[in-house]
C-alpha cells in the first residue's frame, strides 16, 4: 500500500486494524482512536479516494491501496478544508478534527459542490457541538475547491469549443 506517496508493507498481522498499523507502527498519530465501535469517525482517512473509518479495515485488506492520513495534508495547511477549518474557527477541543477534515475532503474530491444531504450524510460526531461552524467550514471550503475546479476546466484548452 501507499500512506501518504510513500510505499509501506506492514511486518503486523495480517487482521490489524489500519488505525493501529498508521498510529504504532507508522508512528503517524494524527488518525485519532475514539471509539472502538466504527461511530466516532476520529480515525477516518482517506483510502483510494472515499473517506473510510480505519479502525473498521484491516491492512490485509489494503493490497496496493492508496491512503491518505492527515499527515499527508500540506504541512503548512494551505488545502481548501484546513484553511477553511481555520478561517471559521472551527477547533474546540481537536479531537473530531483529522478525522473530520479527512472526511470532508474525500467529499469535496468526489463533489465541488456537495449538496445539502451529502454534508448532512458525513457520519463523523464531534462530541463539542461544534457542528454549526463545521458546516460554515464546509461551505467556505466547497465555494473554494468549486471556483478552483472552474478555473482549471476554464485553462484546459478543448478543441472545437471557446
């Protein structure tokens, strides 16, 4: 599998949960345990595209998968959702927050412009109530990555039309 554009093979049994081999093995602690019940959505990370919870699969089932944790966000936080997160000052206690933003942004990679069901489908909990200003995030984030993805269909040149 690939974590984060680095090729990793777990030396772990094969049934571990990929929260466990991504927080012990891969020391890469942003992928937070919250649960143990697949509720919480604190350990969601991104695995060939869609927002999975890690501690509901296990590395066996990741043969040449491509993950993504929130380690493998830019460091200095420049993607749409972390600059959003920030913007509406979205952070109470941090806890729901990787997960959270992981979530999102396998949404807005499948979506620009998610609809009202799809934001309101997000399994993740944020036991703060900070669901009002996650939404606004949400929302700011979505407006970004829709007038980004505009931008760039309008710089691809396409034969045959303007």
């Amino acid at each position: 599998m690939t974590v984060n554009g680095e090729p990793i093979h777990y030396k772990l049994e094969p049934e571990t949960p990929l929260l466990w081999a991504l927080r012990e093995a891969s020391n890469l602690t942003g992928t937070k345990y919250g649960c143990d019940s697949q509720d919480c959505g604190a350990c969601t990370v991104i695995i060939d595209g869609r927002a999975v919870k890690s501690c509901s699969v296990s590395i066996a089932s990741l043969e040449g998968s491509v993950i993504t944790t929130i380690e493998g966000l830019p460091a200095n936080r420049t993607h749409p959702v972390q600059r959003a997160w920030a913007a509406e000052q979205v952070s109470m206690c941090g806890y729901c927050e990787p997960g959270f933003i992981m979530a999102i942004a396998a949404l807005l990679q499948a979506s620009p412009s998610p609809s009202e069901e799809a934001i309101d489908a997000l399994p993740n909990i944020c036991r703060c109530g900070a669901y009002p200003r996650i939404r606004k995030a949400i929302v700011r984030a979505a407006a970004k990555a829709s007038s980004a993805s505009g931008m760039a269909e309008r710089q691809i040149p396409t034969e045959g039309k303007p």
